[in-house]
C-alpha cells in the first residue's frame, strides 16, 4: 500500500470537522442564529485554515505519483534487460 492512498477520505474528514468548528463558533458567537456575514466569515477562516494542509497533501501525492512512475520505469528497464518482458 503507498502512503497516498487514504489520504483524500482522511482529508475530507478533517475538513469537517473544521468546517464545523468555524460554524459552530460562528453560530454561538450570535446566540444560537445563522447571520450571513458571520457565515460568510466562518468559510473564509475556514479556507485560510485549511489551505496550507490542502496544498502540502496535494503536493505530495503529485511527488508520490511521479516517484512511483519512476520506479515502475527502472522496473520494466531491468525486467526488459534480464528478457523477461
Ligand atoms: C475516481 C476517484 C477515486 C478516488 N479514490 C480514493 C481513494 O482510493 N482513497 C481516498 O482516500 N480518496 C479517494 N478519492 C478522493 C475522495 O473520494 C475525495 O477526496 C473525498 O470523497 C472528498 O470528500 P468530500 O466530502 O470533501 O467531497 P465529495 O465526496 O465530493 O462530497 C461533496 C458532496 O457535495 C455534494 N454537492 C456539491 N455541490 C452541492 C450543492 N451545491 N448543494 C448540495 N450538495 C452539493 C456533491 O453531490 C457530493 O455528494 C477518489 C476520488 C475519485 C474521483
């Protein structure tokens, strides 16, 4: 198994559980009601917190995708040279 796989799923549920902090504290903050611009505000804290996460993780499984091409690559190349393909 590599290390990416998992990671989408995992992430979403970080996501949630963030995305319900902002909500939540947004939604005590004005006395248990839903007002627009403290959502609007609620989203925007939320997207500005999870950036940097979202970034990174989508950064490593382009890297994670290109090494395991590369290896696959040596792979067949060694394969090809002992006439096993
Ligand atoms: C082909 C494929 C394979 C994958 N394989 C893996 C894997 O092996 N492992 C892994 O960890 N991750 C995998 N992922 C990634 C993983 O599926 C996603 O990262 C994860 O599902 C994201 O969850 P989410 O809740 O953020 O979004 P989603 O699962 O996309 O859920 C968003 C929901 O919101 C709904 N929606 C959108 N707009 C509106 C609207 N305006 N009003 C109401 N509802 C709306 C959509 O219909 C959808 O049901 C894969 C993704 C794809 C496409």
């Amino acid at each position: 198994m590599t290390p990416d796989l998992g990671q989408g799923d995992g992430s979403s549920l970080e996501d949630a559980v963030v995305l319900g902090r902002h909500i939540g504290n947004s939604v005590i903050r004005n006395g248990g009601l839903i007002v627009q611009g403290d959502m609007a505000k609620a989203i925007d804290d939320y997207v500005k917190e999870r950036r940097w996460r979202a970034a990174c993780l989508d950064h490593r499984v382009v890297y994670i995708r290109v090494e395991a091409a590369r290896r696959s690559k040596m792979v067949d190349e060694v394969l090809e040279g002992w006439s096993i393909l």
